[in-house]
C-alpha cells in the first residue's frame, strides 16, 4: 500500500504545473562593460534561479530577467550595491499566467459551442493539429499536410505544403514555435498558413507566387517543448530529451545545428536553456528539418520565426564577420521591415545576428545559409518587453498581420530574384 502510495505522490509530482507567483521581470539598463561582466557573473549563479529572457551582451541593449520571489532581495540588493539601475517590468508572472489561462478555456468553450477557431487565441498542440486537417479539407487542392518524423516524446512532427503542383520546385521554408514558451510565433504560423490558404486566387502576387513556388510550413517545430508549455511549465524553453547523466532534461533547439555548433552563446551545462546538446543535430526534432531540406535540395529561403524584441535578422550568429551577401540581406529585410511598420507603427530592428543582438552559435539560419540558401532570416516579433514572452492573445492577430506584410515582401523578392 505504501509503494502505491509513493509512485501516486510521484506521478502528482510529475503532473505538477509550476507555479511563478511573486515572481517578477526585471529591466535591467547596463551603463558599461563592467556591469556587462556583473551581470554575465549572475547569470552563471546558479542558486539565484534566475532566466534570463534578454541576455547581458551591450551598454546597446537592455537586459530583462525573470527573478524568483525567492531571490528578489538578493538581486536587487546586488543591482543597488553596483550601482545598476533597474525597473519592474512584470510584477507577478502568475496573476498574467492565470489570466492567460482563463482567456484559453473561455475561448476553448466559445469554440466548442460555435464549431469555429479563433485565429486571435492561443491553443494546445493538438487543437492546431486538428485545425490543420481542417484547413487541408478546405484547400484540398492547394494544401497538404506532410509528416516530417516524430519528436523525442513520439509526437508526430508536421508541415504544411502549400502548392498548385511540379517536382522539387523552388520552395520556401517558414517554422515557428522552435523556442516553445514564445507562443506568439507559434499562433502567427496558424493565422499565416490560413492567410495564405485562403489569399491563393485573390491576391494576385501571392498566386503567382504559388504558381511558381512552394511554401513549406513548420508550425510547431519544438511540439514536446511546447505541450510541456501548456500541461507544466509555461516557461519552457528547450526540447524534452534526456541528457545523459544530468537531472536537467532538455536541449535548446536553436544551438543545435551544425554550424559553430559549441562556440560562442551556446553553453555546455546541460542545465542552461542555451544548452547546445551532446553533438549537432542530436535533437530529432533538428534532425527531422535538417533532413527534410537536404533530401529537397531546391530550397530558395529559410524564415525562422521567434519571439521577443522586434527584430529581423541574418546571418551569422556564431561570428561577426560579414556573409557574402550581407548588403542584399540587409537591404531586403529593411524594405521587409518598412511594410511591417506601415500597418500598425510597430518598430524593428534589422542586421545580423551577432551585430544585432549577440553571438550564437548553432543557429538554424547560418546552417540553412551555409547550405545554400541565400534568403535565410530570423524573426523575433513582438513586444520589447513589456509583456515578453506572455504577449496577451488580443496581439496575435495584429501581431501576425504586420509580420504577413514582411514574410510576403521576403517571399516577392525571392520569387522575382532566382538564384
């Protein structure tokens, strides 16, 4: 009776949804180097729990992290004794969390009783899974739905194509959602896979696109990442594999790819959320896109879609150095940029990785560049921070209506330029 007793307690345990009440974000404006250094040092402390949502890289850039209630004192005491100005960004992570939650399951109720889907929520894993067949019985002629592989938990893994016909014809690459916890990405690779669905035959520069060209979507590209968002843990970041001989479980998707895998803005503990993995392409959910575009082999652009900050990046991340074709990348992405400003204002920045943000290394932009494929870029949508990662549901849409104006921009140019 007792052993029953104890694995019931162990499987509460293991259901348990963390909980961040009292927690909070904090902004933190860096001044100079030194205070880089400091904040570099508390972020390797790894008593304090702390996540780092924006990293300490530049006097340029703030830094927002998410403090434990626990250690609040000890952070701000440490802050206030070097002299670091800093501000509250979000004063308790949960009251949003419970807010969010209760958005979902009203929504949830209102789309039972309507028998509709609301492009302007956030949904679990395998509600867009199901939306997806339902999007592939309206467009039977335009849209399928292609198993890549399955997820380290098993999870089938799967792309929308979007295509009027041919062979291996010049494609395109969108995934969203490779960072679980930035629901933002993921809920704006649904709103852009109906966007184009039902655009093909209106809008007469998205057919002739499609007319020429395939689009490949990857909507849920971390899937065990992001059903562990929902069921456990709503910060969740990483895949779920098992590292061997670490209690810590999972590997950040996005240092995983072969190139500069293990530099610079990737971290060997498998306990850090830049975690790189144990060699590149460990993560099956890597491996299973890797293989996808190499085995096509007619790729003509790789759009990867994250979220926070407002930027729009190229390669590299894992140097500084230019790309051959940096002025083209950059001229494209701040004509991209001009036409996402021009619906709602919104601000982005646009330049390399490295320049832009910092170094990272095994990003899946420089490996789809190194393979060939010159139109490689990264998203980070909305916001700045203010709401960072828990960007409320009524943005979804405007959010992913400025981004459509920016990917179709990319998608154009790729389309009238081929290489």
């Amino acid at each position: 009776m007792r052993g029953l007793w104890f694995l019931l307690v162990l499987v509460a345990v293991a259901k348990a949804e963390r909980v961040f009440t009292g927690d909070q974000v904090i902004r933190v404006n860096v001044q100079s180097e030194e205070q880089i250094e400091l904040l570099q040092a508390l972020e390797a402390n790894e008593e304090w729990e702390l996540d780092f949502w924006l990293h300490p890289v530049s006097t340029e850039l703030p830094v927002d992290i998410r403090v434990p209630r626990s250690s609040l004192r000890a952070v701000k005491d440490y802050l206030d004794v070097h002299y670091m100005p800093f501000a509250v960004l979000i004063d308790n992570i949960q009251e949003l969390l419970d807010e969010e939650k209760a958005e979902m399951e009203d929504n949830q109720m209102r789309e039972r009783s309507t028998k509709s889907f609301n492009f302007g929520a956030y949904h679990r894993l395998e509600t867009i899974y199901s939306w997806m067949d339902t999007l592939v019985a309206q467009h039977p002629n335009l849209v399928t739905k292609e198993q890549i592989g399955r997820s380290y938990e098993n999870r089938p893994m799967y792309v929308l194509k979007f295509s009027t016909g041919g062979h291996r014809r010049p494609a395109i690459w969108i995934d969203t959602g490779i960072h679980s916890r930035e629901w933002v990405s993921q809920a704006t690779g649904v709103w852009t896979a109906n966007k184009i669905a039902t655009d093909y035959g209106t809008d007469a520069s998205l057919t002739s696109l499609l007319d020429t060209m395939d689009i490949y979507m990857l909507i849920l590209a971390n899937p065990d990442g992001y059903a562990y968002t929902h069921s456990n843990d709503r910060m969740w970041r990483k895949t779920r594999s098992r590292n061997s001989g670490s209690p810590c479980r999972g590997v950040d998707p996005n240092r995983n790819w072969d190139a500069g895998f293990g530099g610079p803005g990737a971290s060997r503990n498998p306990c850090s959320d830049s975690y790189h993995g144990p060699s590149a392409h460990s993560e099956i959910e890597v491996k299973n896109v890797v293989n996808l575009i190499k085995s096509h082999g007619n790729f003509k652009s790789f759009i990867s879609v994250h979220a926070y900050s407002q930027l729009l990046m190229y390669p590299y991340g894992h140097s500084c150095k230019n790309v051959p074709h940096q002025p083209e990348l950059d001229s494209v992405g701040r004509a991209a940029v001009q036409k996402l400003s021009s619906l709602h204002g919104t601000r982005y920045k646009v330049g390399s990785i490295c320049k832009i943000i910092y170094q990272a290394s095994g990003g899946s932009i420089d490996w789809s560049y190194d393979m060939g494929i010159k139109h490689s870029y990264a998203f980070e949508l909305r916001d700045t921070g203010r709401y960072g990662f828990i960007l409320p549901a009524n943005q979804i849409i405007p959010t992913a209506s400025e981004t459509w104006l920016a990917l179709k921009h990319i998608m154009e140019y790729v389309r009238d330029h081929p290489y």
